[in-house]
C-alpha cells in the first residue's frame, strides 16, 4: 500500500506541476481609434405673420396704413452640428415664387408678397447666395440659436384679396464634413 500511496502523491504533484505550467500569461496592447467628421441637420420651422392681418383704419375712419408687417419675432430652425462645425443655412425663393419674389398662395391664383431675413434688424434677405445665417456647431441640438424674420410689405398687403395664405421654403445647412 505504501508503493500505491507513493505513486498516487506522484501522479498527483505531476498534476499540479503540469497545471501551473498551463496558467502562463502573456500580453498585448489593443489599438482603438476613431474618426470624429463633422455632420449637421436642420429641422423644419413656421413662421406665422398671424390669422388677422388687416389694413388699419384711422380713428377718423380713412383708408388704413401702407406699413410693413413682420413677424413678431420670427421663428426658430432646429439646427445640430458636430461641436465645433462652421455651417451656414440659407432659404430657396419657395414654392410660390415670381422671379425672386416670395409669394404665399391663397386659393389658385391669388398670391401675397413676403420676404425672409437673417436677423431681427431685417436688412438682410435670407438666400442661396449672399444672405445666410452663420452657425457654428456646439454638438447639441439647438433650436433658438438660428432664427429667420419675415416681413410682408404694407403695399403687398393692402393688394392681397381675403384668405389663407401658405408657402413652403427649403432651408438649407451647408458644411464641409
């Protein structure tokens, strides 16, 4: 019994030995990277001049005015870009247009001159050439930092027959990715 206890510790420290020598380690580095490119989006908007435009009436009851109508405070465009992207949105001449005029429609053929600014001092168009909002990129979606204006233009009023009036104006985000 004796030479079956010795063979039996044997077998086992050889175990043991042939175990340990299993666990070895080795190591090695893994690469990661990554390419950040700059992306935007915009989002759509309305501008609404309101539901009751109407010549004024003086309180001596003559004609009304001829003054411009704007937009209260015109509206804001969801715009997101990668942090630190310089962008710059423009606006075609919509679905309405005369030439380079903006017209919004009423009906089938009655139409009502407006135009779209880059800021609130209404000076200059919103376009595809030289009228466009600068935008530079935080990362995160934003939607008052980009704002267009509208103004309708007295004369353009006091001409527009009664109705609902709607255009649809392609706002574009121009970038380099």
């Amino acid at each position: 019994m004796n030479t079956k206890m010795t063979k039996l510790a044997l077998a086992l420290g050889a175990l043991v030995v042939a175990g340990g020598a299993m666990a070895a380690t080795e190591s090695g580095d893994l690469t990661v990277g990554a390419t950040v490119l700059n992306a935007c989006a915009i989002g759509p908007g309305t501008l609404s001049f309101g539901t009751d435009l109407k010549l004024a009436v003086a309180a001596d009851g003559t004609a009304g005015t001829t003054a411009p109508v704007t937009a209260d405070s015109g509206t804001s465009i969801s715009v997101i870009c990668t942090n630190g992207a310089s962008a710059a949105i423009t606006g075609g001449l919509g679905s309405n247009a005369d030439g380079t005029t903006r017209r919004m429609k009423a009906g089938t053929a009655d139409y009502l001159a407006y135009e779209l600014y880059t800021s609130a001092l209404l000076s200059t168009v919103l376009d595809t050439s030289t009228g466009a909002i600068a935008y530079t990129g935080t990362g995160l979606a934003e939607t008052n930092k980009s704002v267009v204006y509208g103004k309708i233009l007295g004369a353009d009023l006091a001409a527009a027959k009664a109705g609902a009036y709607a255009d649809t104006v392609a706002l574009t985000i121009t970038y380099t990715p």
